[in-house]
C-alpha cells in the first residue's frame, strides 16, 4: 500500500508534471498510470506548461538558476502561430 502524505485533487496533467520537474519517476510509473486511466494526446507536450509556475516560484526564491528553464518554456508557448 502506498500513502501519498501530499494529497491531491486536481488536474492530472498538471499532477504529471509535477514528477517529471526534476528528473521524474521510472518509465514504469507513467506507463502503469496510462494503463489505469489513459491521459489525452499530447499531454507529455504540455508538462512544461504545467510546471512554469513552479519555475517561476523556485526562480524567485533560489535566484537565477531557474531563469533559463523559464524562458525555455515562455518561447516554446509563446510562438507566434504559423
């Protein structure tokens, strides 16, 4: 049995992203969560989205280190639509 002591209840992409933030977990674990409840396409493509504000939060609590990550993820979703 496995007790999460950080429960949540929210958006489960944005749960996702949260894991894969820094280093993620076994391909296992996201191949057993499809498994018991298929998440919709493209959703690996969205993960950084998910995680700019938590980015954004280290970014300005730990300095610098994060300000590359940030701008990362601000061009690939702020490009103009071709």
């Amino acid at each position: 049995m496995l007790i999460d002591p950080a429960l949540y209840y929210g958006w489960r992409e944005a749960e996702l992203g949260m894991t894969a933030l820094f280093g993620g977990f076994p391909e296992r674990f996201y191949q057993a969560y499809e498994e018991a409840w298929p998440l919709e396409s493209g959703w690996q493509e969205r993960l950084p989205l998910y995680n700019l504000y938590h980015l954004l939060n280290h970014l300005n609590l730990f300095g610098g280190g994060y300000l590359s990550q940030v701008r990362n993820v601000l061009r690939r979703f702020s490009a103009e639509p071709s």
